[in-house]
C-alpha cells in the first residue's frame, strides 16, 4: 500500500503511514511494521518506561541535594510512546535509505552529547537511539542535495515547531520566513522526507492505530538551545493537508529558530 504526497513536490516528513488492518497486519501487540521489521508494544513500552524511570531518578537526586520533594509532573519525562515509535520508524526507515545509496554515516554523536538538550540520561536506549539517528542526519544533510523551500514546506515546519512552544502560532508565512532567515534547515528536511517517503513505500510501512500520526524526530538549534521537533505527514485516516497559512498574528515575542537542523 503505497504512501501519498501532501505536496508532490516539497512534501516534509513523510513516513508513509498507513492502517494497519488496510494492510492485513493487524497484530494487536505490534506498534509498528517497516518491511520485514516489526517493532512490539512491549518494546515501545520498555523503551518508554526506563526513559521516565532514569529520569525520575535525576530529578529526585537534584531535588534530594536542597531538601526538596519533586511534585509528580517534575518526575515526568515530556518523552512519549509516540516519541519513541517516531524514532524507531525513523531510524529504520534511514538505515535502509543510507544503505541503498551508499551513505556512509560515521558514528560521531554520543548519548553523553544529548542528554542535556533531550533531558533524558545518556544510559538509556531512547538517548541511544537518538545518537544513531543524530549521525544519520548530519549524513543526510552532508550528502543529499536540499529541496526547494516552499511556503508549504515552510509553514509544515513552522506549525511542528509551534507545536512544541518553541515559536507562537498563527503567524503569516511573510513573517516565519523573515524569521527563518534562508531557511536551510527546512531545506534539508523537505529532502530528507522525499527519501523517506519513498523508502516507506518500498518497506510497506503500518502503524498501529494507537499511534496515528507518526512524524520525522527534528531537531535545530536557537542560538541558545536545541529545539526537539517532530513533523508529522500521515496519518491512519490519509495525509495531512492542514498546513495552510494562518490569519491571525500573535502578540507574544517567539524564539529565534534559525540554524541548521543537526
């Protein structure tokens, strides 16, 4: 069951996100199918559970050294299933990419370097994993050429970073371009989508519905920090089409998100 194009042309983030029960894989205990891979609840789970755990623990630790008693929403990690079910597709998904047109991707980026921005501790396999993809996408953006930076392929990123609160919502396109600056990071991850898309037609991708709107795991720097981001493409029900151009214009000041997705 092939995946289909928001935009035919600088579609971002694809991942070719199909119904389970459409495809005949249906496995109530699978999270997802990318091919011949299949990626269990349990393991989602597992992944997810040691995140919030080790989390948990620093926070307690950090508090334990002033007295304090963290509240049970600080000993919450913002990490999802969602999240992890986003990387574990990524991550396959780009594996098979770099390997078909002979990528080399050099292993570079340690958990240790991602546990602060993520604020997940660097011994547990969601920060693993995060290094590996890390590295495939400084390798993608080395090696593949950048698309073309539409308004739509701006405003799909503009909106995933809006909502995460990295920049307020509602703004025109006039504004988030002026506020991207060239915009080369949108560039690079309108490219990476089109391969994506392609390989998850290739690999016959299905998602559980419990997790129905899978996106590419982003990244790019502020100046000041990481922004962790995630763009959405398909959904169970069909593709995303609502990343027209707001109206409305904010009156709160917003991040400065230009850079590079890393």
């Amino acid at each position: 069951m092939r995946a289909r194009r928001v935009i035919a042309a600088a579609s971002v983030a694809a991942l070719g996100v199909l119904s389970l029960a459409a495809c005949e894989r249906s496995a109530p205990d699978v999270a997802a199918y990318v091919g011949d891979t299949t990626y269990s609840l349990d393991r989602v789970d597992g992944i997810y559970d040691e995140a919030q755990a080790k989390y948990g623990d620093v926070v307690r630790q950090a508090a334990g050294q002033t007295g304090a008693t963290p509240s049970p929403e600080q000993l919450r990690s913002p990490v999802t299933r969602q999240d992890v079910v986003n990387l574990l597709v990524s991550l396959e998904l780009g594996k098979r990419v770099a390997k078909a047109k002979n990528i080399q991707v050099p292993d570079e980026v340690s958990p240790q370097q991602l546990e602060q921005s993520l604020r997940v501790p660097a011994t547990t396999e969601y920060t693993k994993l995060w290094g590996e993809w890390v590295d495939l996408l400084q390798a993608f953006n080395q090696q593949l050429p950048p698309a073309e930076v539409s308004d739509e392929s701006v405003m799909a990123v503009y909106q995933a970073l809006a909502k995460v609160g990295a920049i307020p919502g509602g703004l025109p396109v006039t504004e988030v371009r002026q506020r991207f600056g060239e915009g080369a990071f949108v560039g690079s991850a309108t490219a990476l989508s089109v391969v994506l898309e392609d390989e998850a037609d290739r690999a016959d991708v299905s998602i559980n519905p419990r997790y129905r709107e899978v996106g590419v795991p982003s990244l790019v720097s502020s100046g000041q920090s990481v922004i962790f981001y995630s763009l959405p493409y398909i959904n169970e029900e069909g593709p995303v089409t609502d990343i027209s151009t707001p109206d409305a214009s904010p009156s709160s000041p917003n991040p400065d998100t230009e850079g590079t997705a890393s």
